[in-house]
C-alpha cells in the first residue's frame, strides 16, 4: 500500500526548502558571531536567536514531509556568505536573504496550488505569515538604522542600536494587529 501522501515534485520542493532554512540558519550564526567579534553583544544575541528560530523552521519542513509518510532528504548545506562589513551592510544583508526566502516560500504555494495539495498548502500559510514577520523586522532595523545615519551611525546611536536589539522580541506586530486607536 502506498502510504506517500505527496507528490514527487512537491516532495523534492519541500526537501530543497528544508536545506534552506537550514541555509539561512548558517547564515544568521555566521553574522551573529561577527557581530559579537565586533563587540555587539546585542546584536548577535538577536542574530543568534533568529540562527534558532530558522533551525525550527526547517524541522518544521522536515517533520512535515515524515507526517506525509515521504521520504526527507538530508543534504549538505551550503556555506554562508562573506562577513558584513558594517551593521547596516549586516541588516541589508539579513532582509535580502529574507526576501529569497519569501520568493521560493512562494513558489512552493503555488506549486501546491497547481497539484490542489490542499493540505501542504496550508500548511505553507503559516510561513507565508512568518515571512511577512521576518521581512517587516528586518525593514524596521533597517529604518533604525538609517535613522541613527546608516553607514555614518555614531558609536553612541550604534550603542543605543546594539543595547536595543538584546531585549527585542522575535516577532514584528503585523498590519492585521493593528487598529485606528492602536496604530
Ligand atoms: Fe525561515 Fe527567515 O525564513
């Protein structure tokens, strides 16, 4: 008895997606120990968060192939990028990664959507969501950022930035939170 629940093609896409997150986890703990190297405690322990929070994202991917008794494919991960050569340059870098992400989270919606896989469609809602959140965070450090003189930020905004970023929470609050009387 066939006991697969999911497609070849979709199988093969979800594996890719699960290197991926994977990937990214790479990446967010290679810039995370740059920046503690450069003496942004803050920073990297927000980075090193963000390592954890792509390493259950692709648990998620994996768990989810097992539940639809395909077969997972652990395979190498490729190895990050180069080091950022400031904290805006790390920020830039950081949302251009999450909007790759988003891309190929997208086309595996809409792969699903072809194959009217209706559950691995869902399943894909919630990392549309959680892209959504990765991207608007990233935008908002970057607006700090700039703010505090992008490139040219003074030790003092930079120390402010770095301060910050220790205690700030995981998630950004979305546009669907919001109301009139709380913007
Ligand atoms: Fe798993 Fe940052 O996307």
């Amino acid at each position: 008895m066939n006991t697969n629940r999911l497609s070849e093609t979709l199988c093969a896409s979800l594996n890719k997606q699960m290197t991926k997150e994977a990937h990214a986890s790479q990446i967010y703990l290679s810039y995370a120990s740059w920046a503690d190297s450069e003496g942004y405690e803050g920073i990297a322990n927000f980075l090193f968060r963000h390592a954890q929070e792509e390493r259950n994202h692709m648990m998620k991917f994996l768990e989810y192939i097992l539940e639809r008794g395909a077969k997972v494919k652990v395979e190498a991960i490729p190895a990050p990028p180069d080091e950022p050569s400031g904290v805006q340059d790390c920020f830039e870098k950081v949302f251009a990664q999450e909007i790759d992400n988003t891309k190929w989270i997208y086309k595996l919606v809409k792969q699903s959507f072809e194959e009217e896989d209706w559950a691995t469609w869902h399943f894909l809602q919630w990392f549309v969501k959680e892209q959504t959140e990765e991207e608007t965070l990233a935008l908002n450090l970057l607006d700090k950022i700039k703010i505090a003189g992008g490139s040219k930020a003074s030790g003092d905004s930079l120390y402010k930035i770095d301060k910050d970023l220790k205690d700030m929470p995981d998630d950004a609050e979305l546009a669907e939170t919001k109301t009139a009387a709380k913007p």
